[in-house]
C-alpha cells in the first residue's frame, strides 16, 4: 500500500470525524480551495473507508474452539476462511494482557472503549480504551498516548482515574482506567430533576476537577456534557471528568511522538468551543479556552440549551461559525429563557422544580453576569482560572457579592466602534472639526473673562496638580512591585519546570510573598519537595512552612498533601517545637470544615505522641473516617484509599492507648490487595508496637523485622526519590522511618537510625 503523505493524511483525520456529509464537503471547500488534486484524494480515501465499514459490517463472524473443548476460543472476525491474525476489531471475549473484553461501551474518531475485566493481581471491572485498527495513523496514535500521559499525571477524585497502560502484540497501544459507571451530566440533572442549586454544586466539582488538570499543565479543550458523567456514591452524585483524548499540555511534552493540527482542521465540538479554538490563529490556546467551554455547559445547566445551537453553526460552513462564535454576542441565560415557547418553557423549569417565572428571575441577574463573563469573547476577560469560577459561584450560593460584573457602556460601546470602524471614523472627523470651530469662537470670546478666573484658580490648580502627581507616582510604585512580584514567580514556576531548582529558589527569595497565589505555592512545593530528597531538612523546612501560609486557593486533596510533606521534614531537622505547633496548626484548620481527606490529617498528627487535648481535637476526625467503612455499599469502596484510612485509624487506637483495635486496624490494611510498600510497612510497624504492649514479643519482633527489612532496602539500596501515589510518596516511606525509631526503641530498647544515601 502506497503511504499517504501527511497533509493527506491530516486532512482524512479531520474530515472522518465530522458528523455529516454536508459538513465534510464544507470542510473540503475550504481546505482544499486551490488543489483539487489534494481533494480527490481525500474524497477516496473517505469512500475507500465507507466500503470498508460495510464490508466488515457484513462479514460472518467465526469462533474456532480449542482442542480441549473449552469455552477459551480464537476469535476472528471476517470471511470464511480468513485467518486469525487477519482480525480487524475485538469481541468480546477477547484477552488484551491480563484483560478480558466484556462489552464495548464507547466508541470515539481514533479509539474505542470496552467494559473489561481485570484477572491479576485483582479481580475487578474496569475501562480499556484501544485504537482502532485502520485508525493507527500518526496523528491518532498520537493523541491517544497523549490522553493516557495526560491522565496518568492527574489524581483527583473527580477525574477518572489511570490503572495500566501497555500494547498488544501487533503494536496498538492501550490504556486501563477506572470503569466509570454513569451517565452524563445533563440527563442525570433532568431525570431526577435537580434544582438549579443541585445543578450549580455539581458544577463546582467540575471546575475544581479541571482546576486540578490545568495546575498539572493539562487543557481539556473539549468540555462538554458527554465527556463529564455522574455517578454515584453512597447515594451520592459525583461528577467525572473523562476523554482528555484531544487535551494539550501547556507546560510539558505529553508525547514523544509528534502530533498537529492540520490546516483548517476543528478540534474541538463547535458548540462548546472558544472563539480563539475555532479560529485557529496565531493565538495560543490556553487555559481559559477550558474557562469558555465550562461556561458553555454551566449556560446549558441552567437553561437546556447551549448559547449557539450546534446545528445552525455548522449549517453554512466553516467560515460563519467561525464569526458566529468570534462576533456574535450570545443571550444571557434569564433572556434565551423569555424566548422558548410555552410547552419548552414549562418543561425546562419542570427539570429544574420551578415555575417558570420563577425560574427567570433567579437566573437574572448574579448568574446572568457570571455565566457572560466565562463567555466573554476577549479571553483576557474571562475568569484567569476555573477555581476563580467556582469561587464566584460559590459566592452566590452564599449571598455574597460576586466578582463579575456587567460589561461597562464604554466597553460595549468599544465593540461597537470596532464593527463600523469606517463610519465612526468619518463621523469623528467631521464631528472634531465642528469641535474645533466651535472651540475656536468660544474662546475667543470668553478670553477676557477665563483671564481673570486663570489668575485667581492657578494657584490652586498647581497644588492640585502637584497632590495627584505624587499619589500617581506611590500608585505607579505599588503596580510596578506587584507586577515585578508576579513576573519573578512566573519566571520561577519555568525554572522549576526546566528542573533549574537552585535559581528559581534564589530568584524566589527576593519577593516577599504574603497573599495567597497557586502559581507560588506550586513553587514553593517542588522547592520542598527538591531540598528534602537531598536530606537539607531546614530549607525543605522553611519553604513546607511558607507553603502552608499562603496554600489558601488549592482543594483540600492538594493542600493535605502538603501537610503530610512539612511534617515529617519538621521531625527530621529535629524541631520539636515547631512540629507542636504544626500540628496544632493542622488541627485548627480543619476544626470547623467538613472533613475532607480527614485520615490524612489524623495520621500527621499523630507522627509523634500526642496530649489528650490533640487526641479529643482529632476524635470527630475519626468518627469520619471510621464511618466511611460502615456506610459504604461496596464494602470498603475505593481499595486503595481505605488501605490508607485503616491506617490513620490504626495510628489514632494507638496513641490512644486501645492496642487491640490498633492491631485489628493494621490487619486490616495488609489483607487489602492492592500493595503499596510504605504503607504496608507503616502498618507493620504500628502492629509491633500494639503486640509488644499486648505481650505478644514474638510477633511484635516479627512484624519489626519485616517492617526494617523493607525500609532499610528502600533507603540503603535504592536511595529516596519522589515516588507517586501508587508506589508510595518520599514522605510515606519518612513517615514509616520515623514510626521504626519509636518501634525499635520500644521493643529492643535501642533507637532505629537509617541515613538516606
């Protein structure tokens, strides 16, 4: 087969994807204006692939049995007689890996999804995206392994969650990820009706999931109600983000393969999509191009319709969506309401358990200004991130004053200027020579008079003058700080980025950072995290300790991360004081909070032993946690976290001095099957300690020994490095070190020391 060159090629890509024939020919008119040639080509290549479809559509399925008899077959699809390699797709039944294919769930341009079931190391149900033969082109293999890199970088509950990744035999790539049970966002609110309110926390999630993604340099770029489902846990909705099939990394290569847009080629779904994504400039894309498409699904939340309707932006080309999203001003929310019919009306506030006057004058006003602002064509008017949108949004479910605000008349009359340039200028320069005249005889004629005022005010006027230079100058002073505060950070984040630790550390001691801000605190945590692989505990120290001051922006399953990273550095440097006060610190800020990620705080709490007042500040933390056992329907529910939790609780029985339900507690976190070495030697140290107390010396030294053995091969052999969640973090296994001083103390009567190499 002859190999088709790339613009060819690109051009197929893009046009495959495209819903309707109408729609392929708009497309090729304008890609293809000048080379008819080129055209021909791609329209046989699209025919070649819809006989193909039909042929394979048509063609009889076989089974060939194993000559034991068994249900385990060769499964080949095509003509009789075909051969097995020959197989173009999978069925189920088929085995990728330690994968067995159950059904197939979905199906996008390059890629298809299948419910499979996972047989080793764990029996479970999980998602297996693979390309489809015949669709392994550069272009797609590229974005596949770009989404599995962009979601193998991202831990976030509201993001599905990457398990494996591999190849099968003939070289296609494949990737296993959490098996997400649910159905999109916008059915799910309108089947059970949920009220705006509902609607508006469900949201909120969202955006904080796509916060997560941006902060790891990831841009969704095609948000939509599809690609967000719901599903539920203990009874209750959680939303999750999936297929960052078409994400862009902004900070990083998510790829080594290469991977581009072709000309003219649309990435993206048109009615979810930013003016600067479908116009394809010279313009950059960027995180508020995710801030726009948010925006598109929160105006669809709340109204049932999307700002533009899809079929009417693709019904005359490419060319007039294009001004349509770049031009055109769409209704705010409360008006595109007054102009649905009455049974649409009544139905769409039905969804939403309101009358629909009712529903109107709620969405006028606040959420008018909120949702106008997200759709703001100039990018730089929009919300800066999609924490900023959910922090306004928050404001409103609070009665607060919320940040946006009404384009001002002198914008809108800004925009007007710019679409009737030519005859504003022509107006304005008659209209300046009127001006001129008119200014001319009127000064001529009050001359005599404006003399005598000039002389008595001049005076007056220069002190005046002078007062609001100076406030102009302090002014001037203050911006030109901030600004250069803003760009030294900025300037440290591409430092850090580049692996450059020393420089961005010393550029960064020379602002003062007071005000809370995510791109310094992300600073400040590599810069910690840099300083504590190399054993500098004060460094490491003193920015962990900066981090916690002004981590005020980030959700609560960054910042506890950030606690579980000060504190064992704090104990290492040897700062007793500053480890109390520390952890009285934690305690403090999560006293009146909901209690989100509440075992993690317990555990760091609890590093070293504690006074009655830190235990009873920390029982309702750990009522949370070991009720989040007993009210699960799938038993434990997520494997991996409860592994953990059983640990903290373990921690907590301990210094509470019940040893027989710490010794329970850490049982239960080694029988779980998904292993994590840190944490299971963390149990196993604690187990120790609770049979010494107990009088079980020999299975306390038991457990000690195994639990040594692991972390002196961790620390002697391989040495410390980052680490990742499922391994195990640097600071899981100096939490686990710590815990075998106070073990090895205890039972043989000598502390434990293990230098890092």
């Amino acid at each position: 087969m002859t190999k088709t060159k790339p613009q060819e090629e690109a051009l197929f890509d893009a046009a495959r994807n495209l819903a309707s024939p109408a729609a392929r020919r708009a497309f090729l008119d304008q890609a293809c204006t000048d080379d008819p040639g080129l055209r021909a080509k791609v329209e046989a290549l699209l025919a070649a692939e819809a006989e193909a479809e039909k042929f394979f559509k048509d063609a009889a399925l076989s089974v060939v049995l194993t000559a034991s008899g068994s249900q385990e077959a060769a499964v080949k699809i095509g003509p009789p007689g075909a051969k097995a390699e020959d197989g173009i797709t999978e069925v189920s039944g088929t085995r990728i890996g330690r994968y067995k294919l159950l059904q197939r769930i979905g199906e996008g341009g390059g890629g298809v999804v299948y419910m499979a079931e996972q047989e080793e190391p764990v029996r479970r149900r999980v998602a297996l995206k693979i390309i489809k033969l015949g669709m392994d082109t550069r272009s797609v293999i590229a974005r596949f392994e770009a989404e599995r890199q962009a979601l193998a970088m991202m831990d976030h509950p509201n993001i599905a969650r990457v398990l494996d990744a591999g190849a099968t035999d003939t070289g296609r790539p494949y990737f296993v990820m959490e098996l997400v049970r649910g159905v999109k966002i916008t059915d799910y609110c309108d089947k059970n009706q949920l009220d705006t309110r509902r609607r508006l926390d469900l949201f909120i999630q969202i955006c904080q999931a796509i916060q997560h993604a941006h902060q790891k340099g990831i841009i969704h770029r095609d948000i939509k109600p599809s690609n967000i489902l719901i599903t539920l846990h203990d009874g209750v909705p959680v939303p999750k983000v999936i297929d960052f099939g078409i994400a862009k990394a902004t900070e990083m290569r998510l790829t080594d393969k290469t991977f581009f847009t072709a000309y003219e080629q649309i990435i993206g779904t048109p009615a979810y999509m930013s003016p600067e994504q479908a116009e394809m400039s010279g313009l950059d894309i960027d995180t508020r191009s995710d801030i726009y498409s948010l925006g598109v699904l929160l105006y669809e939340l709340l109204t049932g319709r999307t700002p533009f309707d899809p079929k009417k932006l693709l019904q005359h080309g490419l060319d007039e969506m294009r001004r349509t999203l770049r031009e055109q001003e769409p209704q705010r929310p409360s008006t595109m309401l007054t102009t649905l019919q009455g049974t649409e009306l009544t139905a769409t506030a039905e969804h939403r358990q309101a009358e629909p006057p009712k529903l109107i004058s709620l969405l006028r006003g606040d959420l008018d200004w909120i949702v106008m602002k997200a759709l703001e064509k100039d990018r730089r008017r929009r919300y800066e991130t999609a924490n900023g949108l959910a922090m306004d949004i928050n404001r409103y479910l609070n009665h607060e004053p919320v940040i946006a605000r009404p384009p001002s008349r002198f914008y809108r009359f800004q925009k007007l200027v710019r679409r009737n340039q030519v005859i504003f200028t022509a107006t304005g320069a008659v209209a300046v020579a009127l001006i001129i005249g008119l200014g001319t005889s009127t000064w001529l004629f009050f001359q005599e008079r404006t003399a005598r005022q000039r002389a008595v005010t001049a005076e007056q006027q220069q002190a005046r003058l002078r007062q609001e230079a100076e406030q102009a100058r302090a002014n001037e002073a203050e911006l030109r700080r901030q600004a250069e505060t803003r760009q030294k950070i900025t300037q440290a984040a591409l430092l850090v980025s580049q692996e450059k630790f020393e420089e961005a550390d010393k550029l960064l001691n020379e602002v003062s950072l007071t005000q809370p801000t995510v791109e310094g605190a992300a600073v400040l945590r590599s810069l910690g995290e840099w300083y504590a692989l190399q054993n500098q505990w004060r460094p490491a120290a003193d920015r962990f300790t900066l981090l916690l001051q002004i981590d005020q922006l980030d959700g609560w399953d960054i910042s506890t991360l950030d606690y579980l990273e000060c504190g064992p550095v704090l104990i290492e440097l040897g700062d007793t004081d500053g480890y109390e006060r520390f952890r009285q610190t934690a305690v403090a800020r999560v006293a009146d909070a909901a209690y989100p990620f509440a075992d993690r705080i317990i555990k760091i709490s609890l590093l070293r032993p504690a006074n009655e007042k830190i235990l009873q500040a920390l029982e309702p933390l750990a009522e949370v946690a070991a009720k989040s056992f007993v009210t699960n329907v799938n038993a434990d529910g997520d494997v991996f976290l409860a592994a953990w939790r059983s640990v903290s609780l373990a921690l907590m029985e301990y210094r509470r001095g019940d040893y027989t339900r710490a010794a329970a507690w850490c049982r239960r976190c080694l029988d779980y099957p998904e292993y994590n070495a840190p944490r299971a030697a963390t149990a196993r140290v604690i187990l120790a300690m609770s049979c010494q107390h107990l009088g079980q010396t020999g299975e306390a030294r038991s457990e000690l020994t195994q639990a040594r053995s692991m972390i002196e091969d961790k620390f002697k052999k391989n040495g410390l490095d980052r680490g990742t969640g499922v391994q195990g973090f640097w600071f899981d296994w100096i939490f686990a070190r710590i815990l075998l001083g106070e073990a090895t103390a205890l039972i043989e009567g000598t502390p434990q020391v293990i230098h890092c190499q």
